[in-house]
C-alpha cells in the first residue's frame, strides 16, 4: 500500500512503514501541514496490526532543510504584528511540536534515515525517533539557535547532555553524521550509499521481535525521560521559541529576509556574520554582496 499526499508519501511493506517527507524541490522544507500528515501516518502505522518499524526519510537529496523559510520568513506567513500574541503562537508551534513528537510517541519503533541535511526543524524531527542512522557526510544541526529559533522537541540535550548541548546550541554549528555517531547522537552512521541497506538490516532486525516486546521496551525507556521532565522543558522551549521569532532580534531577521530574500538570510545567519543585539539598520544591498555558500 502507497499513500501520497501533499507533502509526504506513505508505504507499509514488510511489516514496516515507510513516511517519506516529499517536497523534494524544496529540501523538504516543514510546513504545518507536513507536520499534520506526519502524525497522521504515525498513527495509521499504529493502528495497522501489519506494521512492527516506522522508518522516516526524505524524498531527494536531503532528510529536511527545516522550516520553510520562504514561507515563514520572506513572506512573513504566522509572523504577528510587532504586538504579539504569545498564547496565539505558542499553540500554533505546539500543534507542530506534538506532531513531530507523535514519532516519540509512537507505541511502535521509528527510525530516522538522513542523508543530506537534517538541520533546523528537520532536526526536530529527526531526532523526535528513536534511532537515528546518518550518512557520513550528512550534516545535523539547528542553526536558527543563532537568531529566529529554539528547538522546540528539546532533544538537543536529551540526547547529548548539557555541555554539547550548549556546544550546538550557542553556536548554532551543524556536524557530519560521522562526529553525531561520537558524540553519541544518533546510533550509526554509514557511506552515504551504504545508508538504505544499513536502516533496513536495521529495521529487519527489529521487526523480528513481537510487537507486544517493541512496545513494553520503548514505553519503559520513554518514561525515564517523562520522569526527567521531557514535557515540560518542551512546553519551555515552544514558548521560548516563539519569543525568538518575535524578539528585535528576530524581527530584524524578518525585516532582512523580505529586503533580501530568505537564503541571503539564512547565509548571513549560518556564516556567522554579526547580529546585533536589539535588532538594528537590515543590511543594505552592498553589506550583502559578498555573501557566498549555498542559497539553500
């Protein structure tokens, strides 16, 4: 069985479940509808006594750049008035964290495959599952902790403890799928064309074992987390980011992103350039000029 929809596609063979996010044009950039249709294929596999393994993946060239800068940021889409609502954003990023989450939740195991990028949000998601198997030269990061972001799944530092944590997240830096595995972030990590059959052995592997053993496992490892807190450091988090979105800083990023457009922004964040505190004057054309990198 193959399901597609606007942004995902979904497939069970073999007693597991494959949700692909699919916007490849895009990087397979978030929006909230993706986040809507990935729960929804989370909880399809749950409810098919069939499946045993939830693999996640991206259609393309990457697992997921992140959020949809060209929607959210150039523009301007969900972005309030310079009076905010903070009730207002902090249920419209909840509504995206518990979508995410619902991989966390899942009563049935999820793998996350990365090739590519799995930065910003698509690291949310990514490390929303419960293993994650990387290309060597894949990258992982969440550069909008530099201005206009807080990882709103927190797993940062779940999965990493505090000073690594504090090492991604105070530089907004990403790292190859080879420094995740010493690290200790994600579980393997692989040349990039070995990375299909790595997850599959993987996911055979698991869904040998009956689903009753999956999920009593899962559910007692889960619940040391909820016990350290997991929930309400998240509820801190999406707070927290809808404050970075909307903070002088953030809207001086706005305000470059609709004079510049998104990837010269984004190039100017991930370079290290200088963000002033307060905000300040957006960058002319010629400050822009030399900008190099990716445009994406």
């Amino acid at each position: 069985m193959t399901v597609s929809t606007n942004t995902i596609s979904y497939e069970v063979r073999d007693h597991r479940a494959y949700i692909t996010l699919d916007r490849p044009d895009r990087l397979n950039a978030i929006t909230a509808e993706m986040g809507r249709e990935i729960a929804a294929a989370v909880a399809a596999a749950n409810a098919d006594d069939g499946v045993r393994v939830i693999i996640v993946q991206g259609a393309g060239r990457a697992f997921s750049a992140g959020y949809d800068l060209k929607l959210y940021a150039e523009q301007g889409e969900d972005v309030q008035p310079e009076v905010w609502d903070p009730i207002k954003d902090f249920r419209m990023m909840k509504a995206n964290t518990d979508n995410f989450f619902t991989l966390w939740r899942s009563a049935k195991p999820t793998i996350a495959k990365v090739r590519g990028y799995a930065v910003a949000g698509g690291s949310d998601i990514a490390l929303s599952c419960d293993l994650v198997v990387m290309a060597e030269d894949a990258r992982i990061g969440y550069m909008p902790a530099r201005i206009w972001g807080c990882p709103t799944t927190a797993m940062w530092v779940y999965r990493l403890g505090a000073e690594r944590a504090k090492r991604m997240l105070l530089t907004g830096d990403t790292i190859t799928g080879t420094q995740a595995r010493e690290w200790g972030l994600v579980i393997d990590v692989v040349p990039e064309a070995e990375l299909d059959d790595a997850v599959e052995k993987l996911a055979e592997r698991m869904a040998g074992v009956p689903i009753n053993q999956l999920i009593m496992q899962k559910m007692m490892i889960n619940q040391a987390y909820d016990n350290m807190g997991l929930q309400t450091t998240q509820n801190l988090a999406v707070l927290f980011d809808g404050v970075t979105r909307h903070s002088p800083e953030g809207r001086w990023f706005v305000d470059f992103a609709q004079e510049h457009g998104f990837a010269a922004a984004v190039r100017w964040r991930d370079q290290g350039r200088f963000i002033p505190d307060g905000g300040g004057p957006v960058p002319t054309a010629a400050d822009v000029a030399d900008l190099t990198g990716p445009k994406e």
